[in-house]
C-alpha cells in the first residue's frame, strides 16, 4: 500500500510536469494516508504536492540520510578506525558490527543506507563527533545549511526522543542536497553492495530494504524508516525522462 502511494505522488508530479494543470488540480484527485507528505522537483525546489508539509514529526531511520550524507562529505571515507563498545552501544537494526572490528566511513555509509545498521550509524557519530551529542552539533549545523528549518536532529539512528523531529519538506530539502553528492547517491541506489569489515576485515553482502528500487521504475533513493512512534517513513527519489522528483511521507 506505501509503495502505491508513493508512486501515486511520482506519477501526479511527472503529470503536472507534461500536462497543463495546476498542483491543487492534481492534488485534488490524490489519496495519501500518511500524515505528512511533499512531493518537490529538487533542482528548483518546486513543491507540486504537499499534506502538512511543515508540521513536526518523528522520522525513525530516514534520519541516517543526514548521518550518510557528513560521513560522505567528510573527507575520511577510506580511513580505517577500530570499532569501540561505545560505537555500538544501540538497539535496532544492525549491520553486524562488533567490538573490535575494523572499518571505514565508506563501509559504514552502505551499512546505513541498505541494512539501516543503527550500530552503523553510531560508530560513523562518534568516529566523527566524538560522542553522540558531538556529531548531533554537526548533524544541526549541516541542516542550516541546508535550510531545514523545522529540524532538530539528536539521534544519529533516528531512535526515538522527543527532541528529535523533522519536517517533510525538510526531509525533501536534505535528500535533494544528499542526492548530490556522488558518494551517497552511489550507495542510496544500490540494490546491494559489499563491503570489509571485520577483524581481520571480510567481504559482506547486504541488501538494500528499499523495495521501490526494485519495482518502480527509475527510482534511485533514497531511505526506509520505521518506529512505533514515527510509524513508517519514506524519502524516495525517481528520475524519468530527465524529470527528477522526490517524494516524503512520513507517519
């Protein structure tokens, strides 16, 4: 059911593109059980669907795309680093990650962005920030940058705190800023990738949870979430016909 919502809101937006109607036409047709949704054209910035666009709330693990997208902007992406307790002190998701092991930020922003490792997005905030509340600084200093007014990042996973809240057209401005940087739109788009970690490191194989990769056409991006608290999250990216669109729906 998400995925056809979410391609409903691709499809009305390529519409409003190649047919003379205005987004409130097109809006008005347009069903989206999710509590807060956009749809923008990410070169411009042009919003052509939005439900609540602005309202705060909980994003679950589509918060790594900012924690990816430092990692991937960092500069150190090969520099190898020993994993320490602290790192992977998270519940959730993981990407297998032990005490010990040894890693890079590279190995770490596909352990993100396909298996969604909590652990992977925890060691990536420390190596980083030094501590979690460190990289959260980092985290909120990239969001300004960004324009992402409505955000507080504190969380590098997107676990749960109350202080920890989006938007959706800000969750749309930062995946238009991360789609842009190779690194990120490399490993957003994979189906599946592997990488060394370990001790000594081995070669892994994880798959990307991002199911609109594999059954809607011209998706590229870009990130799953789900809590009890944020419900089931989704920042998607599609390109056709040299027409790119990204798409939020969160809760």
């Amino acid at each position: 059911m998400l995925k056809k919502l979410i391609s409903a809101a691709l499809i009305s937006g390529i519409l409003i593109f190649l047919f003379p109607l205005s987004a409130q036409a097109m809006q008005a047709g347009l069903e989206i059980s999710a509590a807060s949704a956009v749809l923008i054209e990410p070169v411009t910035g042009r919003v052509l669907f939005e439900k609540n666009k602005d309202e705060r709330r909980s994003m679950a693990s589509t918060t790594k795309i900012m924690t990816a997208l430092l990692a991937a902007e960092s500069g150190r992406l090969e520099e190898p680093f020993t994993v320490t307790s602290q790192m992977i002190n998270v519940e959730g998701t993981s990407m297998g990650l032990k005490s010990g092991d040894q890693v890079t930020l590279s190995a770490l922003v596909y352990g993100m962005m396909l298996a969604s490792g909590n652990d992977a997005a925890n060691a990536a905030a420390v190596f980083l920030g030094g501590t979690q509340s460190g990289f959260a600084k980092l985290m909120n200093a990239r969001a300004r940058e960004i324009g992402m007014t409505g955000t507080n990042f504190v969380t590098p996973s997107g676990l749960d705190d109350d202080e920890h809240y989006t938007t959706a057209h800000d969750m749309a401005l930062l995946a238009a800023e991360a789609m842009k940087n190779p690194v990120f739109l490399k490993a957003a788009s994979s189906l599946s990738a592997q990488v060394q970690i370990g001790n000594p490191p081995i070669k892994r194989t994880y798959s990307n949870h991002n199911r609109l990769l594999r059954e809607y056409k011209g998706a590229n991006g870009v990130k799953t979430g789900f809590t009890k608290k944020s419900g089931r999250c989704l920042v998607s990216s599609a390109e056709r016909d040299g027409i790119s669109l990204i798409a939020v729906t969160l809760h």
